[in-house]
C-alpha cells in the first residue's frame, strides 16, 4: 500500500514512480485485488489523478471502470467514483479558460474517448440502468456523464437510447426527483438528448414531458425565475421547434392557455434583470415558434385562434404599449405579435383597434409606424415594426383598404397623423432606410389587391406653393428620374431600390396604372437610358429592376396608348436596348447575392442596413413575371398573333366546356332529386308493406279467434239441447233457442266471410304496390271505386251488427220471458229470407272481387306508363296511403264488434250455467258432456228429418 500512501499525500521513501507507472498499478489493484475495499481506494486514487492525468486514465483505466460498474453493482460508493473518473474522462469542461491548442486538444481527447466507451452499446445500455439507482452518489454522476457523451457524440448516442427499452422513460423520471441539482441535471441531459431527433422529440412529449416542465416553470416563479427557467424553455424550444407533431399535441393539450400568465408585467418595468430578460426572450420564442410562417397554414392558424381567445395576444399588446419595457424585448414582442396576427383576420381585426396610451389617444399602428420612419430609433426595431406591419396587411384586404383610405383626399384629417401620411413622409425623406422602409410597406398595402391599387393612383400630392399638385405615382418617378439629387444621398441605390419595387408591385396586373404609368411621356425614355447604360456593380440591381418594370409596361398593356402599345414598345427595345441584352439585364435581379437570402423566410432580417435591399413578397413577384416577360419580349409579331388566335379558340372551347359542365350539373342534381325521391318512395312502400302485413297478421289473428269462437259455441250448442229439454220439462220452447242460435252463427259466418274480403282487398292493394304504381288519373278513379266498396261494406257491417243487435235484445227476451212465451211458427222461414239476402250480398262481393282482379291485370300492363309519371305517382301512394288508413280504420271497428260478440256470448255462457244450476235445483239428472254430445247428436238428426218432411 506504499504507492498509495504516496498517492495519498504519505511520504516518499525512495524515487518517485511516473503517473503512467502510478496509474498502472492502480489498475492492477482494480482487476485483481479480491477485497471491495481494496478496490475501492484504487479506484477513489484513478478518480484524483484523472483530470491531471486524462490520457493515461482514460487509455488504461476505462475498460476496468466499466467492469467495476458491471461487477460491483452492490456497493454505491465506488459505483460513484467509477462513474465520476469516467466523466472527468470525456469531459471537456475546464474551469479555468484554457489556451486555444490546449482547448482544442481536450476537445479531440473528450470525442476519442467517447468514442471509445460508446463503441460498446452495452456500456450505454449500462449506465441507463444505473441511473434507476437512487442513491445521489450514482444517479447525479451518472446523469453528468450520459450528458458529456451526448455533447461529444450526439447522433450515436441518440441512436442506442431510443432502440434501449424504456432508454427516455428512465431519463423522464429524472425530473420527477426532489433533490434540485439531479432535476436539474436533468434538464441539461435532456436538453442534449432531444437536439435534432424528431423521433426522441416525440416520446419525450409524450412521457408529459410539457406538464412537468410548465408546473417546473410557475414552481420558479415564471419569468422571474433563475436558469432553471431558463433550462426548461430551451427544453421545451427543442420539442417544438420544427415538430408539427409536438405542436399539436401542445395546442390540444390546452397548454398554450398557461402561457398567459408568463407576459403579466406591472406598470413599474425598470430595473429587470438578466436573467428576467433572457428568460422573457425565450417565452416569445416559444410562442413563435407555434405561429411560425414555416408552419402548416391549418397549425398556425388554429394556434392563432387559440391565443386570441385566451387573451395571450391581449397580453403581448399591452406589453407592446407598455413603458419602460427592454429594447430587445419591445423588439421581440413585436416580432412576435407579428406572427400572431399574420393571415389571421380575427387577430388582424383586433390589433388594428388597439390604441397606445397617449393623449389623445392614437392606434397603435401609427405609433409603430412613428418608429419606423424615425432613424434615430434602432436598426432591429425599424425591421420588427416593418415586418408587424407586412404581417398586418399579409392577406387582409379591409386592413388594406384602410391604409390607402387615409391618403385619398376626401378622408385626411388635417389635426390628426395617419399611417398613410406616415408613409409619404418616409417615402420622401432624406434617410434613405426611411424611404425603403415606406415603399416596402406600401408595396404590401397593394399586394394582390387590384382595388387599392386603382383607388391609389387618385391620390394627390403638395409639391410647393404655387404648382399644382401631382399623383403619387407621378412623384415616385420624379425621384427616380432626379439623378442628380439623388447622387447627394448617402444610399442613393437603397432609396432606388425601394421605388422601383414599389412601382412594379403597383402596377403589376393593373393596366389601369400601367396606362398612367406611360401616360407621362419621360418614364418610358427613362427606362431604357437605365438599362442601356453601362453602370457600376452597384447599379446593376437598378438596371435589372428597370427591366422588369418596363417589362411589366409590356405584358400588362392593353394597347389603350398608340404610341406605347406592346409592339410599339418590344420595337423600341430591340433597337435601343436590345432583346438578349434586356433579358440578361432583367436576370440581375435573381442573381444578386441577397435576394436568395430575402427569399427564404418573411421575416427582414438583415445585418445592416446596407443589405436591406429586397422585400421577401417581392422576391415571390419576381419569380412568377421573370419568364412570362422574357417570353414575350422574345416573341415576335407573328407568334404573338398565333397565341392570340389560339387564346380566342381556347377561351372558346372553354366556353363551350363550361356550358357543357353546367348542363351535367343540372342533370346531376336532376339525377340526385329523382333518387333521392325513388329513396323516399321506396322507404314508404316498405313501410306500408310492413303496416299491410302486420294488419295480415291481425286478421289472421281474428281469424284463429274466430275458430277457437266456433268450438266453443258447438260446446254450447250440446249444453243448450240438455238446457232446451230441461226447459221443456219446465214449460220452455227449445225450438227458439235452437233457432236464435243457428241465426248467431250464421251472422258470425257472414262475419268472416266479409273479414276474407276485406283481407283480399288489402292483398290486393299490396299486389298493386308491388308490381308498380299506376298512373295520377288511373290510380284516382280506382281508388274512389275502392272508397265506395268500402262504403259498401260499411253499410252491410252496420245493418250486421244492427240485426246482431236485435237478436241479443229477442234472445234476452226469450231468456227473461222463456216460462211463458210460445213458438211463432212463421219466424224460420224470415231468418232464412235474411241468410238468402245476405248470401246473394256476399256472391255480389265476390263478382265484384273478380272485377278488381282483372282491373289488377289492366293496370299491371300499363306498368311502362306509370313509371314516366313519377310526380303523379306520389300523389297516387298518397291517396292510397289513406284509403289505407281508412280499411284499417274499418279492420279496428270489426275488431271491437267481434270483441262486443264474444262479450255476448260469455253472458249466453253465463245464463246457461244459470239455467243448468236452476235444473239441478229442481231435482234433474245433468248428463255427462260425452252422452250430452251424442244425444245432441242424435236430437240434430230428429230434427233434420223432421225439417225434411216439413218441407215435403
């Protein structure tokens, strides 16, 4: 243990051995000592020699550091120094600046050896396991070094956690920990694990990773909070930025409403700090980063809704509005508020009604604009109010119109300032960014706008005292024209720039101002003198814009001026400019190193101002007129006429296709009507269908009742002849009763002969629907004979049930008064008259059935016929429909008639039960029902034959 009390601080006995010597001994002891203590110390003496000794550390002791931490999972403490040595290892932190070799020299030790230790995936895998242990001396310098091998190889690392099982889960609950500096830690850890790794990005926001970093947040006091803050935002910047996933999820999370509270500042703003500053700057960031333009236009703007409604938008004005705000955070809320609003009419809407808090008070737009066209205010804030006022106007025609409307005569308002007198101001100043900045914003005021741009050219403007005034597009070209006083600018390219953008997005598809814009008789020599020149580099941007300007006069002219028609002016180029000369001078224009950069993203960013040169909407006009000018300057007289025949003969087929397009959608919508008429008819022929056959099913329920009724009156026919014969001991007649009931029982038979009919009739109208529905005139005259049956048969159910009635009331007559009453001879002879009657009735019915059937044949041949006449059709199923009702409104009151002759019939019961009990009273013997039924039997055969000889 000698060389370890030397290592310790113990002293020496003898020459001192070298570190490499020191450290392969400590190595030694690590993989062959048997005792954990022994190991211990070796490895607490590699961990104190490691960040003197990086390189012979690293290169003879990782691989046992790593066997430790497989081995010697059950002791903390050197599960801590291991890991500890392993991070001093492939860090390249120093706390004191090292030189720059030195620097870089660390930094190629750090990648080797993390290199080194991930080429082993298992030694990832490894510590991730470890990090599961809670004791802090392992988990927090477990976190450190996974977050060292992260900086040193990103990719690779990224790689083996996401294809480790649970690999973020275990990293995710690193901020659920109470202590703060492994929570922390953990912020860094994966702040390094989510750089560039869309996949990791989104398991992370998944693992509630923005709950737990927003409840992180309001826990340190928001935006007044230390770097913890800090760290979360550049947490949540990484899970956001360029992951449309990772945004919607936060959008439906509801999380964008809990960013409210970030932007509450007071009304004292002065002194904030730092950190106070850095951390509100990373805020408008993250709401940026939700509504930027690189974004799906259908993400942004749901985002844009949800921050107008739950105030956030409010908030970020009122810190626009605010005193005593940071200048680079008034610079960043207005860059933000710029995204917020961009293509959102309701936020649109909104920021143009609010006012600064100034007395009297004034639009908040103006007061903007104030700052734009003033060059004493900073760079950075001239291009965030520029960019907020683009934004404004990006797709907002009422906005639009506003702004111009405040330059038109009739609505200046001489004690008030106005955006639009703002813009004049800036437009012709003597500070060259102002005039760039004003023709830019009025550029957009215009953009895809052919109203604005006609209402413009009516506006008028005071030159001096006694000369009349001139439009606007007018003075524009005066300045342009003016070399002279434009040569003792400072930026004279700037200021040029800036007009001859102005004009061609003015003028563009508008060949209103394009006939103003050749009206003045020096514009059009102008032009060509610009091009035609051989100027400086500088210039040529100019010469490349003039061309498209006078090629802009070319493709938008309607020829309404004889002497600049197109051809007048195609000539007027070939023979001062030339064709091929002109189009190299209109391709300046793409080729300048700044428009590219201007191309890229809405936003003005520019390093100074001297590059602010091109306008990103601009860049988007040029790209779509370069070609279509080129072409036609390139175009001869002849092709032009070619195209334009071929134009006329397009426009003309198209015509003709467009005529064609509208009948076939007549006819579609036709077509659509008629189905979906088919459908309704359909549906309720099924439903009258369905109503037929449960009615079917009724009736045959009555029929069954019926039948059931039928037994129980033979029964009560053989109980009557012992009653009748019980009777006539007693002095009753039995030949009335007998009598009484055959007329029941006919009646009831007659009954159900009009019930089959009534069943055939509605068979018959099913049949009818089935095989199709007959025509509007056809259908009405056999329906009313269809009404009149029905009639019919009401008046024979009624007279039935009449004489159904006067029986009940003679047989409680007979059955009240049966001691004393005597047989009338002549009344068999009357209820056989009324059977015949109502025998030949029933025999008419069935010739008139015949009659409907064949009537049903007829109009099944004029099926054809029928269905040509859809209209009349429906109005047909609608009086059949309640022709319908009305039999089964008929079938109801048949019902309760039956329902009334079993009532009946259950007194008759009653009374002979009455009867029986009076015979036993008065001491008769009661048969049995077998000998009642022969001997029932046996009297129907004496009666019969009696009967025949009566009629002999």
């Amino acid at each position: 243990m000698n060389f370890l009390r030397g290592v310790m601080g113990g002293q020496p006995t003898g020459p001192q051995p070298t570190g490499a010597e020191t450290i392969q001994k400590l190595c030694d002891r690590v993989a062959s000592s048997t005792l954990l203590e022994d190991r211990r110390d070796a490895v607490r003496a590699l961990k104190s020699l490691s960040k003197k000794y990086r390189m012979e550390v690293g290169t003879m002791a990782m691989d046992h550091l790593v066997r430790i931490l497989q081995t010697d999972r059950s002791d903390t403490e050197i599960l801590g120094y291991a890991l500890d040595t392993l991070y001093n290892i492939v860090c390249n932190d120093e706390e004191e600046e090292p030189e720059e070799n030195q620097q870089k020299q660390d930094d190629d030790l750090g990648a080797l050896f993390t290199d080194k230790f991930v080429q082993e995936t298992e030694n990832v895998t490894l510590l991730l396991t470890l990090l599961e242990e809670f004791d802090f001396h392992v988990r927090w310098p477990g976190v450190k070094l996974l977050t060292a091998l992260l900086k040193n190889q990103c990719a690779q690392v990224q790689g083996i956690i996401l294809v480790s099982p649970m690999g973020v889960s275990r990293l995710m609950d690193l901020l659920a920990d109470s202590r703060e500096v492994i929570r922390n830690d953990g912020l860094l850890l994966l702040q390094q694990l989510t750089k560039g790794n869309a996949a990791i990005q989104k398991i992370v926001a998944f693992e509630n990773a923005f709950e737990r970093l927003l409840d992180i947040i309001t826990e340190e006091g928001s935006s007044d909070g230390g770097i913890v803050v800090e760290d979360c935002l550049l947490l949540l910047l990484n899970l956001l930025k360029n992951n449309s996933s990772n945004q919607n999820f936060f959008k439906e999370g509801s999380y964008i409403q809990k960013m409210k509270p970030w932007f509450e500042v007071g009304d004292d703003n002065s002194g904030w700090s730092a950190q106070k500053v850095t951390n509100l700057h990373l805020m408008l960031q993250l709401v940026r980063v939700m509504v930027s333009p690189v974004n799906s236009p259908g993400a942004t703007a749901s985002c844009q809704k949800a921050m107008f409604q739950c105030g956030l938008l409010q908030q970020l004005c009122t810190i626009l509005m605010a005193t005593g705000v940071p200048a680079d955070i008034l610079t960043e809320t207005i860059n933000t508020v710029s995204e917020v609003i961009r293509g959102s009419e309701v936020n649109q809407d909104y920021f143009a009604s609010v006012n600064a808090p100034s007395n009297p008070p004034r639009p908040a737009i103006v007061v903007l604009l104030m700052s734009m066209v003033n060059e004493r205010q900073p760079f950075v804030l001239r291009c965030a109010v520029l960019y907020c006022f683009q934004c404004f106007l990006y797709k907002n025609h009422k906005g639009q119109g506003e702004i111009v409307a405040t330059l038109l005569p009739s609505t200046i308002d001489a004690n008030s300032i106005s955006a639009g007198q703002l813009l004049c101001g800036g437009l012709f100043s003597a500070d060259s960014l102002s005039n760039w900045c004003a023709a830019v914003a009025l550029a957009h005021a215009l953009q895809d706008n052919l109203t604005q741009k006609e209402q413009l050219l009516r506006v008028q403007l005071a030159t001096s005292l006694g000369k009349p005034p001139v439009s606007l597009l007018q003075q524009c070209t005066n300045i342009l024209s003016q070399g002279d006083k434009l040569n003792r600018r400072g930026s004279r390219v700037q200021t040029k720039v800036g007009l001859l953008m102005l004009l061609c997005t003015w003028i563009s598809n508008c060949p209103i101002a394009v006939m103003h814009f050749l009206h003045n008789q020096d514009n059009v020599p102008f032009l060509t003198g610009q091009i035609s020149e051989n100027l400086g580099e500088d210039e040529r941007l100019v010469q490349g814009l003039c061309a498209l300007l006078l090629g802009i006069c070319i493709y938008y002219n309607d020829n309404s001026l004889e002497n600049y028609t197109k051809e007048k002016l195609k000539q007027l180029i070939e023979k001062r400019i030339g064709k091929e000369n002109f189009v190299e001078k209109l391709g300046f224009i793409t080729k300048h190193e700044l428009y590219s950069r201007a191309a890229q993203k809405p936003q003005p960013a520019f390093s100074t101002p001297e590059h602010m040169l091109f306008d990103h909407e601009f860049t988007k006009l040029v790209k779509e007129l370069e070609g279509m000018i080129t072409k036609a300057v390139l175009k001869s007289s002849e092709e032009e006429k070619k195209e334009e025949e071929v134009k006329k003969t397009l426009e003309q087929h198209d015509s003709i296709v467009t005529q064609y397009k509208e009948l076939i959608r007549e006819q579609d919508s036709q077509i659509k009507e008629l189905k979906e008429q088919v459908t309704l008819l359909t549906s309720q022929n099924e439903k009258m269908q369905s109503t037929v056959s449960q009615q079917l099913s009724q009736i045959q329920q009555h029929k069954d009742q019926y039948n059931i009724l039928k037994l129980k009156l033979g029964k009560d026919n053989q109980q009557t002849g012992n009653q009748a014969e019980a009777a006539h001991v007693n002095g009753l007649q039995p030949e009335e009763l007998n009598q009484l009931r055959e007329q029941l029982e006919e009646l009831q038979r007659q009954n159900q002969l009009l019930q089959t009919q009534l069943a055939e009739k509605d068979s018959l109208i099913t049949s009818m629907k089935a095989e199709g529905v007959p025509s509007a005139e056809g259908s009405t005259s056999e329906v009313t004979e269809l009404q009149r049956e029905v009639e019919l048969l009401k008046a024979e159910l009624q007279s039935q049930t009449a004489e159904i009635t006067q029986l009940q009331r003679e047989r409680q007559e007979l059955l009240k008064g049966s001691e004393t009453r005597a047989a009338v001879p002549g009344e068999n002879s009357l209820y056989t008259e009324k059977i015949a009657e109502l025998e030949s009735r029933l025999s008419a019915q069935t010739a008139e059935t015949q009659k409907f059937k064949g009537e049903v044949k007829t109009l099944l041949e004029s099926r054809e016929s029928m269905e040509k006449d859809l209209a009349s059709a429906t109005s047909t199923a609608a009086i059949m429909q309640a022709e319908k009702n009305k039999l089964q409104q008929e079938v109801q009151e048949s019902k309760k008639e039956q329902d009334d002759l079993l009532m009946l019939l259950a007194d008759q019961d009653q009374k002979i039960l009455s009867l029986k009990q009076r015979l036993k009273d008065l001491g008769e013997t009661i048969e049995d029902e077998d000998d009642l039924d022969s001997k029932d039997q046996f009297d129907d055969d004496d009666e019969e034959e009696e009967e025949e000889e009566c009629d002999e």
